[in-house]
C-alpha cells in the first residue's frame, strides 16, 4: 500500500527576530544553505517518516517543539527549505478551524464560503448544509452575522464544517480543548466515526487521555527533531521519561 | 498532491480551482455591498470624482490644448482602466495578509489570492462601464468601429495585473517598504500614462525620440487601445501596444516565477 505522507529530510527555519528585511540572494536560484545565516533556526530539521493510509498518529512533544509547524507543513499552508513532503490526497485541517469565517456574513453564508474554499461542490454543501448546522448546534443563529457568535459557537460550526469535508487526511491541531463537555464528547464520536472510515489522522494533543483514545502511533519531536518514532505508548513514555529528566535536573540545581 | 509543483500544473490546478476563485470574487462584492446603504454608487464614485476633477480643471479652469471633444468621455475611457489597475496593485500588496488566517488555513494554490484581487476589481471596473456609457449618451459621443477591439484591452490589462500581482504580493509581505514605494510610483505613473493626455498629444509635443521612450509604460499602448473605442484617430500605432503585450507577457512569466520563489519565505510572514 502507499503511503499517504511520505516526509523526507524535512527541514523548516524561521527568523528568530521579527524584522522584515531580507536578503535580495533569496530571489536568485541558489540553493538553500545547509549552514544558515545568524538569527535564523530551525523549527524542524531532517525529519522522516511516512504514514500509511488508515493510520492514526499522535504528536508528542512540549511547547516550541515543532509539532503544529509539522502539521502546518502536512497541510500544504508552510513549505520546507529542505527536503520533501509528499501527501497523497487532500488535508482537511482542524487547525484554526474558525479561519475561513469572515465576520461580516452570516452564518449560512460562511457555510457555503467555507465548504467551497475547501473543495466541497455546491450540491454537497446543499445536501450537507444541515447536518453542519445541527451537528453545531448554530440552527437559531443562521442569519446572524458570524461576528455576533461567541466563541464557542465559531469553534463548533469550524470543526463541523471541517470535519465534513470528504478529504482523506484529517489534522487535529488542539481543538478538543475547546468547547463544554456535552460538545467534546461529540466531537470524539465524529473522530471515531472518521477514523473507522479508514481517514488517516494526526493528532497533536497535550491530553494524554485524548492520544490514547484516537491514536495507536506516535511521534516525539523534540528540539525540531523526530527523537522516536513507534508506537504511542514508546513516544509518551519516552517523552515522560525526558521531562522527568529535566525536572531532576531542575530539581538538583535549585 | 505533491507540494511541490511545476508551474505548468500549478496553472491546471488554478483552473481546476476556478469555482473557489468564483466564490472568493462573489464574496468580496457580497462584503462590499453587505452593509453600504449606498453599495454600487461605491465603486464608481473614485473614478467619477476624479474624471470631474480634471474635467473641472482642464476645460473650465484651463484652457484645454490637449485630448478630444467631449473631454469627460476621453477621460473616462482611460479614467476607469487605471482604476482598475490602481486597484489591483493595492489589492495585491495585500492579497495574503488581509484574508491571512484563511491563506493560512487552505491548501489552494496560493495564485489564487492574487487572482481573486486582479478579478474583484474588475468587477469594479465593469460595474463603472455603464456611466462611461451614460456620459457618452450625454454629449453625444458614439463608438468608433475599434470598440471590437475593447475585450482585447481588458485581456492584454488582466493578463499584466495578474503579472504584477504575483510579484507584489509576496514582496509586500517581505518586504515592509513596498506598499509605500508603490503608492508613491503608482501616482507618478499616473501623469507618466495617458489618462489626462492622449499618446498623441505626447508625439506632437516631444518628437520621436522622447515620445518613443514614453511608450515603454506599457500603460500607454494600452489606455490608448481602450480610448480607441470612442475615439478612432487616437491610434498611435502598433508600436505601443506591441510594448504592452510583451510587457504584459513578461510580466506574468516573471511573476509566476517569483511568486514561487517567494511563497515559502512569505508564508512565514503572514
């Protein structure tokens, strides 16, 4: 079977200070320099991995570690300075689901805007429209302007809209901890039912119970770099392993 | 869908994305005109103001030496145009930070925020055609036969926005001195076009050698070619508008070479 996503000595770097300036060089075609310049760094660096269809993923790691930048570049919305990403198939992202909206429309409008933006037909969207609308609980409020909606009815009518999406990959970037409870738990059934589908996911979750629940693959990225890549449990253990570390270590100097 | 793609099939992909791009123009007239008690008067009241204007100055101010009878419409043929264009390279420089949490959040092909600005303002530009009509109905000015020659104009025009847009919109968001610089040149091309003037008044005025240095603005063969449609004898020939196709070429292989140069850089940014 081929892999869905197929990642080859990913690298990204980022500027450390937020100046505009660039260098003209960057417009001519000379390829990028393995040694960079002062100031940048790298978010991620030769990472590989492939993921076959059906698989459910979960990212471990702490903060800054690289691990939405990751999903950025799974979805198409950042592009490597090194290496390749390969992904077979469309990416419905989870990732600022709310995104799409636009403020001054009303929640139908944004609807269609957002479903189109993201590949569904105009039939589909019509013969989908309600089941977004009552899986997000928005059925009063489909007049009124998006900007008006709280929070937490942006974020329910983001994730319905995206997870109706007909694309194979899913990419879940923190969303379930978003939301009450009577909602969380309706958004892991549609998970599920997503999963048994046969979509291929990738969770990033700082909720262990969460990974356990979706995901029996994992991988570890720590400092930009993919330490483990096995299965959950020998991601969280290894991950919980580091941070015990550290907190001796902490412990020993204080 | 590799991420990685030729331009070519970067090109099929833009049309096997057409329906998005539809949306997307379809939204921002929908935005536009959402919440304007005055919504359509909107889009041609820039261009009005400024055609009264210089018609204001130049024939009740001023004695006019330049353009044709009746002046207004001579202005407004070449008036809208650049408004589109003005338009377009403003819209640029802010095609992928206005709308950035949904550049950032889809995978389309990233043109398409570029082409969605060249679209949006031309649905301006036509929705301001009909006064251009009126004015012409007014003072009695009736088309020449090189209005056929009209589509023509906006192809050539659509092709050289699109051209420029690619290149602006990353370089805006790189670079933070290309909005202002732009605005900046923007207005002296204005007066370097033939909007207030015709190419014909600039070849009378300076001979052959300043006046052939003038048409390398590939506005000018290109304003001309639309001012044509009312007024037949201001044809300056093939010569400028030849300078407009090339640069108009040019400036779409340019900029979908630079925009994919620029995309992973700029996408950092936004």
């Amino acid at each position: 079977m081929q892999p869905v996503i197929e990642a080859a000595g990913l690298g990204i770097s980022f500027r450390r200070n937020r100046g505009r300036r660039r260098r003209l060089r960057e417009l001519s075609g000379s390829p990028p320099q393995t040694g960079r310049r002062k100031g940048e760094f790298w978010a991620l660096r030769d990472v590989t991995f492939s993921v076959d269809p059906g698989e459910a993923v979960g990212l471990v790691g702490g903060n800054g570690q690289g691990k939405s930048t990751l999903l950025k570049l799974i979805a198409g919305v950042l592009l490597p300075d090194e290496g390749t990403m390969l992904v077979r198939g469309g990416v419905a992202p989870l990732i600022e689901v709310t995104g799409g909206f636009v403020g001054d429309l009303t929640a139908r409008d944004n609807i269609a805007l957002t479903a189109g933006v993201h590949g569904l037909s105009k039939r589909a969207i019509a013969d989908r429209f309600d089941e977004i609308v009552e899986f997000a609980e928005v059925g009063d409020f489909l007049d009124t302007p998006f900007r008006h909606f709280s929070s937490g009815m942006k974020v329910r009518l983001g994730f319905s809209v995206i997870t109706t999406l007909d694309e194979p990959i899913v990419l879940v970037d923190e969303v379930l901890a978003v939301g009450d409870r009577s909602f969380r738990e309706k958004c892991y059934r549609r998970m599920e039912d997503l999963l048994s589908g046969g979509r291929t996911m990738f969770l990033v979750s700082h909720n262990v119970s969460d990974l356990r629940r979706f995901c029996t693959r994992g991988l570890y990225l720590k400092g930009g770099s993919l330490a483990l890549d096995g299965t959950l449990e020998d991601a969280l253990s290894r991950y919980g392993e580091d941070v015990a570390r550290r907190r001796e270590r902490r412990a020993a100097r204080g | 869908m590799a991420v990685q793609l030729r331009p070519a099939s970067r090109l099929a992909t833009l049309w096997r994305q057409r329906r998005v791009l539809q949306l997307l123009v379809s939204r921002d007239l929908k935005v536009k005109y959402a919440d304007s008690a005055l919504g359509y008067l909107w889009s041609i009241v820039e261009p009005l103001l400024m055609a009264g204007i210089y018609w204001f100055v130049f024939t009740k101010l001023m004695t006019r030496s330049l353009g044709e009878d009746p002046y207004i419409v001579f202005l407004l043929c070449a008036m809208l145009p650049w408004q589109w264009a003005n338009g377009v390279v403003r819209a640029s420089m802010r095609a992928l930070n206005k709308d950035s949490k949904l550049v950032r959040s889809t995978n389309l092909p990233r043109e398409i925020w570029v082409l969605r600005a060249v679209l949006s303002r031309f649905a301006d530009f036509a929705l301001a055609l009909p006064v251009l009509a009126l004015f012409a109905a007014l003072n009695g000015a009736t088309p020449s036969w090189h209005v056929v020659f009209f589509p023509v104009a906006v192809l050539i025009q659509g092709v050289l926005l699109t051209g420029l847009g690619l290149i602006l919109a990353p370089l805006a968001v790189l670079y933070g001195d290309v909005e202002r610089l732009m605005r900046l040149l923007m207005r002296l091309l204005f007066f370097l076009s033939p909007v207030v003037y015709g190419v014909h008044d600039v070849q009378d005025r300076l001979g052959d050698g300043l006046s052939g240095l003038y048409v390398i603005n590939p506005f000018a063969g290109l304003l001309d070619l639309y001012r044509t449609a009312f007024f037949a004898e201001e044809w300056a020939g093939w010569a400028p508008l030849g300078v407009s196709v090339g640069s108009a070429v040019v400036l779409l292989a340019l900029g979908l070479v630079v925009f994919r140069r620029l995309e992973g850089p700029a996408l950092k940014e936004i």
